[in-house]
C-alpha cells in the first residue's frame, strides 16, 4: 500500500532512529503491513517521526499521481488522512502530493482539516513547459533514430528527424500536457512498425474534429486516441478487452482484492469470453501495457476516461456496465461446468474473488440467471 512503501522508502533513507523504529514496529507487529492505511500511517510514519528531533530540516515526501490510486473512494481517504498529520504537532515532514484535479480531491482539499495547511499550484501551459516538452520529444525521437528495432529502417533517414517544424507542431497540440508527448513517442517508436509510417500515421490526424470541444483542453490527445483506435483492424475485439480491462480492475477495486495483481489477466479473459487481448491490443501498445505475466496496463489514466466518455470518444465508447454483465453471466456459467474449477484453474482468483463485485454490479441477472440455484 501507499504508506508501508512510503515508510520503507524513508527507512532506506533514514536508517537511524526513523529506520530503526520502523524495523522494530514491523518485528513486533507483522500483520501491520496488510492493515488499514490509517493504521500503517500512524505505525509505519508518525510515530517514528515522532523520535526525530522537529528542529531538524524537514522531509519531504512526493506523491505523484493521486488521481491514478485505486478508486475514488481510496483516493479521498488518503487525502483525508494526510491532512491529519497537522493534528499531531510540528511532525518534521512536507508533502508534495501531484494529482488531476477530480471533484473528490478538490473537496476533500476544500475541507477545514486541510484548507489552512495546503499551498494549492496549478500547472499551466507556459513557455518554459513547451521547452521541456520539445526537449522531451527531440530526445525522445533522436533515441527511436537509434534503437536497434528500426537500424535499417532509419540508417539513411536525414538528421535531425523529424524536421523541427514538425517537433514544434507536436508542442503546440500538446498543450502542455506531457502525457500526448510520450503518447507520440511510444506510437512512432512501436518496434513492431516503422516509425517514419507511424509518424505520418499521426501527422494525419485532423487539426479539428467532430469528437470532442476544441476548447476542451484534452481535444487534441483525445483525437490522437481516437487515431491510435483506428489502426486495429479488429475494432469490436479490441474494445471489448478494453472494456473487460477497465471493468476488472474497477471490480477488485471495489472489492480491495491484491488478487488482480498477481493472477494472468489474459488467460482468465481467454478463458472467459474467448478473446485474445494480445492480437486485440497489438496496434495500440503505445496506449497500454501488457508485461510477461499477462497483466494489462494503461499507460495514463486519461485513456480509460476517454473510452468511458461519450462527449469525447465518439464510436470508441464502451459500455461498462453491459461488461459487467457479461463478466457476471460468464463467471457464473464458468462455475455450473465445472464446479471444481476453484481448485484447479489458474485463474481461480478471479472467479472466486472477482465474482462477487461483479456480480453486484449486475445483480438483476440474479433473477432470472437459469443456472443460479440459491
């Protein structure tokens, strides 16, 4: 969890009294480790703080990425509980805490635990952020040049490729948003294509579109989205494994499962609904993320929102809730085949553990699911 990686980072860091203390509450206390945030951070990272001197320079601890934690529920929650840190004296510690600003984090900053103890900082797109974005691309693109994926396909290309007045369109569509950037780059730089293909394939991208508010801040990764989408020649296949995805990891979630971090989620979506998330995904590994056991990934949390948005995905919008339905109904008939399939399958976990939030989802099928006898 968040706090018991914290506190081990900060024993690494200070492995005296702070490192110390944190090794004798572990020793003493095993089970600590796998309880309730709130517990970990007053055993794992207050009381040990309490033994450093508060005179002392602070320490100062980055969260990156709130918005991407699991769940809004659990996001609030950690927000809430670093606001009680100010309730327990001059704790020698700073947070510098990195997130979108979602409805549920805002409010939660909004609160008198945390409004006179917080400095708020938006970023913005300035002139220093399109140099840092410019310098990240024509690193980014200089590295693709000489990767031995594309040797051959590069060697007489000239130099510096792109051209700078193509970096400098990248910037602006950017719109300082370093995520279209790296988006860019992992598109054009897929070993399994060429880049300079991949890159006209995304210079071709329309500079309007019908998808989506040209005021909207995110029009321009929504619509090199919607351009990566459209090179899968199986559309449908490959929506649905998102969809199977997105519904997964919202599931154990909400269910607060560690399960869905160690089980093949390719094999258990083989297995259930008969598709291949690898040929599915082929053409848009540059949007996600699949390692060697099987686990799927997004690169940026911005993509499973705009797949759930109809405002900006258009034909690409999934259905989440059909989804769980589906997942529901196919677990279930999964277990009437075999009921020993707990016991042997290797993806058992999802089954066992998984069925129950899904299937609280979609607990109308209960009603009338011709194979459920209790």
């Amino acid at each position: 969890s968040l706090f018991s990686t914290i506190a081990y980072q900060l024993a690494i860091a200070i492995p005296g009294t702070f490192g110390q203390a944190i090794e004798e509450k572990v020793k003493a206390d095993p089970s600590i480790l796998k309880k309730h945030i709130k517990l970990q951070l007053e055993g794992l990272i207050i009381e040990p703080l309490r033994l450093i001197d508060s005179a002392t320079r602070p320490i100062v601890i980055v969260i990156d990425g709130l918005d991407e934690c699991l769940g809004e529920t659990t996001q609030g929650e950690i927000v809430r509980l670093l606001g009680t840190l100010s309730q327990h004296g001059n704790l020698p510690i700073k947070i510098v805490l990195t997130s979108r600003p979602e409805p549920w984090i805002r409010h939660e900053f909004d609160t008198q635990l945390l409004l006179p103890h917080t400095r708020r900082m938006f970023l913005e797109q300035t002139s220093e952020t399109d140099e840092d974005i410019r310098a990240f691309l024509r690193s980014g693109f200089s590295d693709i040049c000489d990767s031995p994926d594309h040797q051959q396909t590069m060697a007489n290309v000239p130099k510096p490729w792109p051209s700078p007045s193509i970096v400098d369109a990248f910037v602006a569509r950017a719109s300082g948003q370093f995520i279209y950037a790296s988006t860019v780059l992992k598109f054009v730089g897929d070993p399994s294509y060429q880049p300079i293909a991949q890159l006209d394939l995304v210079l071709s991208t329309a500079s309007a579109s019908k998808i989506g508010n040209s005021t909207n801040p995110l029009a321009t990764l929504d619509r090199l989205y919607i351009q990566i989408l459209s090179t899968s020649p199986d559309k449908q296949q490959t929506l649905d494994v998102l969809c199977t995805v997105i519904a997964l990891t919202e599931a154990f979630d909400d269910f607060n499962s560690q399960m869905y971090y160690s089980t093949n989620l390719c094999q258990f979506v083989e297995e259930l609904l008969r598709l291949q998330p690898e040929k599915a995904l082929r053409t848009i590994r540059s949007l996600v993320d699949i390692s060697k056991d099987g686990d799927v990934k997004f690169f940026h949390k911005s993509f499973p929102d705009f797949l759930l948005d109809a405002s900006r995905s258009g034909d690409f919008l999934i259905d989440i809730n059909a989804m769980h339905s589906r997942i529901a109904l196919s677990c279930l008939k999964m277990i009437r085949l075999d009921p020993t399939i707990g016991e042997t399958s290797p993806c058992a976990p999802y089954l066992l553990i998984g069925v129950y939030p899904l299937l609280k989802k979609s607990c109308a099928f209960l009603a009338w699911f011709p194979c459920w006898d209790g």
